[in-house]
C-alpha cells in the first residue's frame, strides 16, 4: 500500500458470495432471521481515499455510478465513523467500480465497509473491530462481514457472525443484469420464510445448500433463469444474495476457465478465487508494516 503523490490512498472492497442461504422466520421489529454462508472473493471494487484536514467528506468527481452522493453507502460511512469518532478530519472517497450494481456480491456494503476500516486508520480514530461492526450494521446488515474480513456462518439479519475456514475454490460469476427490490422478493407468496434451522455440519455435508429466493427469482425474471439453466449443465448452480448474481464453484482457474470459455455470448461473466482472510485487512496489515518501517 502506497500514498500517491496527491494524498490518494488506495484500498480494496472485495466482492462476497452466499454459499447458501435461508429464512428461518420474522423477528418483532419485522426484519427475517436467516442463515447464510459469506464468502469472500480475492476480486472487487477498490475505494481511494485522501484526508483533508477541513472535516468535509466529499465524493470526488468522476465516482457518479447511479447513487446519489447523499444516499451512497461509502460518504454515510464516513461521515457516521467522523461523529462517532469525533475526528475533524475529513476525506475525498473515490471508488473504483468493478462489483456489478444490484447483483448480490455485495459491492455497497463492502465499499462502506472499506471506508469504515481504511479511515478508520488513516484518521487514527482507534475504534476496534467489534465497534466498526457496529458501525457497519447501521448501514446495512452485509457490512459487518466486510469488517471483520473473515468468512463467515451468519444468522440473525446476517450480523451475528462465526468466522468458518472454506475449502479452497474458484469461482465462476455471473451477473443476469437484473435486480429486484429486496422488499418485493420478501413479499412474494412462493417464498419460504420458515426454513428449518440448519448447522455448520449441514453444510459441511451438503445439507444446507440452495438459496430460499432462487424461486422467486427465477419467476420473476426470465435471464436468472437461463444463465442457472446455463451454469447447471456444468455443475451447482447458486445464486447469491437477492441479486441477478450466479455462480458455480469449481476446484481450478483451469476449470472455471473451461466453463466460462463455453458460455453463451453477451454474458458478463468473471472467474475468481475464494479467499480466506479480506484482500481489505491484508492490505492494512500491509499499510501498517510499511508505516513502522519508515
């Protein structure tokens, strides 16, 4: 991790995938209980940052992706991390989008989440993990796994977290280029939303696989439907999140580069490796190596 010239750090927001996931009921303020499997991607958005000394966060030209500035994840994330902190610093965020929009590979949130734990150093705020999550969660409740960098068995609304060891995997991505509002998929009649708890040991045995929303989905929209008819004829197909996102795991770049090879054309598709610990927090141990040494 260097810092440019001008002031820019530059600091990565890796894309997540849900291994499975399911609705096991409604909580009493309205929001479901589910369980899912978060993994973290060595691929996504990166998010550059410059302090200023004037306490003014200000999204940097040129980062406009179809979010307002004052609805975008990673400007709330700064200015809550400044409150709460009480810091007089200020920043420029710039992001650097790669994680397709409304997919379900969690590009927002992870963006947010990097501002939180890059500024959070580079402001010298000090807060730790546990009170970043926390953070995190007031802004969505995928933040807090971006976090804490580690992949995760989650349940609650996805923020109560054990971090899991995933076997290593490649991943073959792709976005359907479609998305729904989470709340209509929440309503839908077909939807299951009292799943039987399931257990660590489910999914490791192959148990607990599938996405409670998949049905809906496929429903809904006819292009999730035939990239999963696609990605099938090769293996798992799996979709993630609440988004047009799909992917296959497979044990080799070679194989999933064989796969991608004989997709259809006019399909956005990316292979990947699963990673164990957040490109984010391999970056700040990075940054903080290279610090004490100079």
């Amino acid at each position: 991790m260097t810092v440019d010239p001008e002031g820019w750090s530059r600091w990565p927001a890796p894309a997540k995938l849900n291994l499975f996931l399911r609705i096991l009921g409604r909580r009493p303020d309205g929001y479901h209980r589910l369980q899912t499997v978060f993994q973290l991607l060595d691929w996504g958005d990166a998010v550059r940052l410059r302090v200023r000394p004037d306490g003014l966060i200000s999204r940097a030209p040129g980062s406009d992706y179809g979010v307002a500035e004052a609805d975008d994840l990673v400007v709330r994330a700064a200015k809550l991390l400044r409150s709460v902190s009480k810091c007089s610093q200020g920043a420029d965020i710039s992001v650097e989008k790669v994680i397709p929009t409304g997919g379900g590979f969690g590009g927002g949130s992870s963006d947010a989440a990097t501002v939180l734990v890059a500024l959070n150093h580079l402001w010298r705020t000090g807060l730790d993990g546990e009170a970043l999550a926390a953070l995190g969660l007031q802004l969505g409740a995928d933040v807090p796994v971006f976090v804490r960098g580690n992949n995760a068995w989650a349940e609650g609304v996805g923020e109560v977290l054990t971090p899991i060891v995933l076997p290593a995997a490649w991943y073959l991505l792709v976005d359907a280029g479609v998305s729904v509002p989470t709340g209509d998929l929440f309503q839908a009649p077909e939807l299951t939303r009292d799943a039987a708890p399931a257990t660590i040991v489910d999914f490791v045995s192959g148990a607990a696989l599938g996405n409670a929303f998949e049905p809906v989905l496929r429903r809904l929209e006819p292009r999730i439907d035939r990239v999963l008819t696609v990605l099938s004829q090769h293996g798992q197909a799996c979709l993630t999140g609440t988004g047009g996102g799909c992917f296959l795991r497979l044990d080799t770049q070679a194989a999933a580069d064989a796969v991608q090879s004989q997709l259809p054309d006019g399909l956005r598709s990316w292979v990947v490796a699963g990673a164990q610990v957040s490109p984010l927090h391999r970056c700040l141990a990075a940054f903080g190596n290279q610090q004490q040494t100079v």
